[in-house]
C-alpha cells in the first residue's frame, strides 16, 4: 500500500486501458519514477479482462463504466458505430474523477514506459534524465494548471523529440498549443473530447480555436510503445484505418487550419499538419497591457 506524499491531497491518477490487465506499463513507470499517489483504472464494460483488472490491482483500483451508453452522449465524428477508442473513457473520466471524490486527475493511456527530463548540453546536444520525483513533478503542474488558467497541460511526447538539435521544439523551449497524451484536468473546468479517432488533436484545434488554452511542456516527455506493436488498447482501429484516416478526423473538425501532408525525413507517412498562424488567438505579453 502506498502512503501519498504529495502535497495535493485532492488528485488521482488515471490509467485509461483495454485489454491490456498483465501488461500495464503505465502503472510500474509511474512507482517507478516517484509517485506514492492513488491509481485507478478506468475500464469499460465490453473488456473481457475486467477479472483480470480487479485481481491484479484490486477492486477498489478499477472503475468500469457503461461504453454504449458513453457513447450516444459524446460528439463521435461519424456513423461507423466502431467503439474500439479511447474517446468514452476520456470524457467519462471526469465523472470518474468527481464520484471518487477528488477535484485534479491525470490522464494516462496504459502504455507509458519512461519519463523523463530533456534539457540540452553546453554544445547544445539535447539530453534526458529519468525522473525520479513524479509525486513533486506533479503538484508543480498542479499549481501551473491552476495559474495558467489552461483546460488541460500535457508533457512532451518521445515521438516529438525526433531530430536531435534540429528538432523546433526542444530547441525553443516555449510551451506548445497542443495536449496529447498525458491531461492534467480539473473537474471544475471540464470539456469534452472530440471525434472517434485523433480525439485529442480534434479537441485542441477545436477549443483552441475559440480562446481555451491547452499546453504542452516540452521539457519533460513520457516514452511509450509503438501502437501498432502494442496488442490490445486502440492498436486495431489504427491498423484497420491507417494514419490517413486516423488525421482526417482532424481535418474535418477543424478544415480552416489543419490539413494532410506528408511527414518524416527518410520514411514518409500521412499525418495531420496544423497551421498554427490560422489555428488560434495569439498570446499577447503582459508588456501590451494597458492600465
């Protein structure tokens, strides 16, 4: 049993998961790396494996919610009736969080195997350290989430630091427009995901559009396993669909500012690409305000 030293009383961390009961990466990085705090899963009623959940991390531990009835509440996107997402169990997670009692939760997909801290060298060279106090780590991002006034704070992603030195986001360092992965929320500034694939992109294009604030820190970053060689979770929808459809979802929410292009250097791949310029309100500094 682990006794929670975090200075947030009120937060729990969530692991969104499917099919994936003895292999929950998520759940031993997170111990490993520091955090004492409460973990739930959440798990929908059509996973076999909801036995498997409740063993392993005991019933206390394991939230199971309704998938069909989620999903005739949320904005899916299309008619295909595939309920093969993550969508439902990030919208329900706020209930989720509210019906445990606590007001902050994070939400993490199952598969995280590492965090880390990315900083550069003298000569520039990105570098990264493991951290060692996610329980500190996240009462910092507690009190940005709270100050910022932002719906949500992400980390970076391993797959956004490709590129070394040459890379844009590690090498200015400012927070980034976009929130994939890990949600830092507050139950009193709820929202909702969109579409039934690229759910997280729809959404920050989407409100981002309108004035909400979603981030991403870029100097600390979460490694995960590759969808596609990850049995379980949403690796079926993605292989069935592929990266073309998986980033139209985006471009036909958001088709004033995102579009299909081609991504990578040696290997390219469809992927969704948001013009940033027509995307969202600019962010001005405190220096123009008047008084």
């Amino acid at each position: 049993m682990y006794s929670p030293m975090m200075k947030r009383t009120d937060f729990v961390a969530l692991i969104l998961t499917h099919g994936r009961a003895g292999r929950v990466d998520t759940h031993k990085s997170l111990r490993k790396c520091g955090y004492t705090g409460r973990i739930v899963f959440v798990v929908d009623n059509e996973d076999e494996q909801i036995d498997d959940y409740k063993r392993l991390y005991g019933d206390d531990n394991v939230v199971v919610f309704d998938k069909e009835e989620a999903s005739k509440r949320m904005d899916v996107g299309d008619n295909s009736g595939d309920r093969r997402v993550i969508l439902f169990a990030r919208n329900k997670s706020f209930d989720i969080a509210r019906k445990l009692g606590y007001r902050y939760f994070l939400e993490l997909d199952d598969d995280y195997t590492a965090w880390g801290y990315r900083y550069a060298s003298t000569d520039g060279t990105p570098c990264e350290r493991n951290v060692k106090r996610l329980d500190d780590l996240f009462d910092i991002m507690l009190d940005f989430l709270d100050c910022s006034g932002a719906m949500t704070i992400a980390f970076l992603q391993g797959g956004d630091a490709v590129g070394g030195r040459n890379n844009d986001i590690l090498k200015n360092e400012k927070l980034k427009r976009k929130a994939m992965n890990t949600f830092f929320c507050d139950t009193q500034k709820e929202f909702a995901f969109r579409g039934r694939i690229n759910e997280d992109v729809n959404t920050y294009v989407s409100l981002g559009s309108v004035g909400k604030l979603f981030f991403t820190i870029p100097q600390v970053c979460v490694h995960q396993r590759q969808t596609q060689a990850n049995a379980g979770g949403m690796s079926e929808t993605y292989l069935d669909g592929g990266t073309y459809k998986k980033s139209f979802y985006s471009v036909m929410m958001n088709p004033s500012c995102v579009k299909i292009a081609p991504m990578g250097n040696k290997y390219k791949r469809i992927h969704h690409s948001v013009e940033w310029e027509y995307a969202v309100p600019k962010i001005l500094s405190e220096t123009n305000k008047k008084l």
